[in-house]
C-alpha cells in the first residue's frame, strides 16, 4: 500500500468514525467513493478536510483520481509532503468555491468565479455542451459530472486539476 493510498485510508476511516444519522457532507462523500481517494488524501494533508465537513455552503470541483495521475511525475508525492502544505492548500482552495453553486445557477457564457483562493479568479463557461472550466495555466477541465448533493453544498466531478496562476482568459 503506498503513502498516499494509507493516507487516503487513514483520512475515509476518520471520517466514519466522526460521521452520523444526517446526510453525508462534501468530505463523507468524497471518502466514500474511490474516485476520489487521491483528493481525500490530500485534504487530509492539508488539513482541510474539517473545514469542507463544516456547515458551507459550499460548492467543490472535485478532480478524480486520474486528474491528478495526469500532473507531472512525482508532483502528487511532492504536494503531499509537509513542506509544501501551502502550496498543496493554495491549489486545492482554488477548486472550492464559498457558495452552493448549482450547474443550473451557472449562467450562459463565459463568466469569472472567485474562488475561496482569493487572490485567483476562474472562467466557468457553460453552454450546449456542457460545463468547463479554464484555469491560471490556461488549461481547461471539463465537469463530467455534475450536482452530487451533500448536506453542505455540491460536487461537481472534473477531470483536471486545476492550477492556480494568472488568471484564466473568459471568451
């Protein structure tokens, strides 16, 4: 079992234990599907899983597991260390926004959305084909699911990592 995988584990098994009756919170959830094992590990890491099990609302654009395999070798591993806890906190703020934001509040076109990473903006662009997202390395995920409710806000399932840096063109 590697690191990330016993931290993965440790962060769910936490988790069930502090759960209840009520309805799952964004964090319960994202711990509860395999899916996301990469990206419980890395709240867990940054400590803010706490702050995502909280009352929000919030609104999490959750990369899967293959999201985050597609960065650069080792750049996971090296996120996950210690040292590095700002930067690992920086970018995973930049995929939560502080409000319930369902896809179908999300207005046509292009628009700018501030993250809880204050200091950087996304382009959320919605149209016929569905919902994408540009981020500050010009890059763009795209939400492959959307809407997963929790009893503090929503998900809305991405396939890219977003990744903070200068602020991302809306057309």
């Amino acid at each position: 079992m590697t690191k990330l995988h016993m931290m993965a584990a440790a962060t769910a098994a936490a988790l069930t234990l502090s759960s209840t009756a009520q309805a799952a919170n964004i964090v319960e959830i994202a711990a509860g599907d395999d899916r996301f094992s990469t990206l419980v590990a890395a709240l867990g890491a940054a400590g803010l899983a706490d702050t995502l099990q909280g009352p929000g609302p919030f609104t999490v654009y959750a990369p899967v597991n293959d999201a985050f395999a597609a960065l650069p070798d080792a750049t996971v591993e090296t996120l996950l260390k210690p040292e590095n806890k700002d930067q690992l906190t920086n970018i995973l703020l930049y995929h939560v926004d502080d409000r319930n934001l369902q896809a179908e509040a999300i207005p046509e076109g292009s628009n700018y959305f501030k993250p809880v990473l204050a200091s950087e903006r996304l382009c959320i662009t919605k149209n016929a084909e569905g919902v994408s997202i540009a981020d500050g390395s010009g890059d763009t995920a795209n939400v492959v699911i959307a809407n997963i409710q929790a009893d503090n806000g929503v998900i809305h399932v991405i396939d890219k990592v977003l990744l903070p840096g200068t602020r991302p063109a809306c057309h």
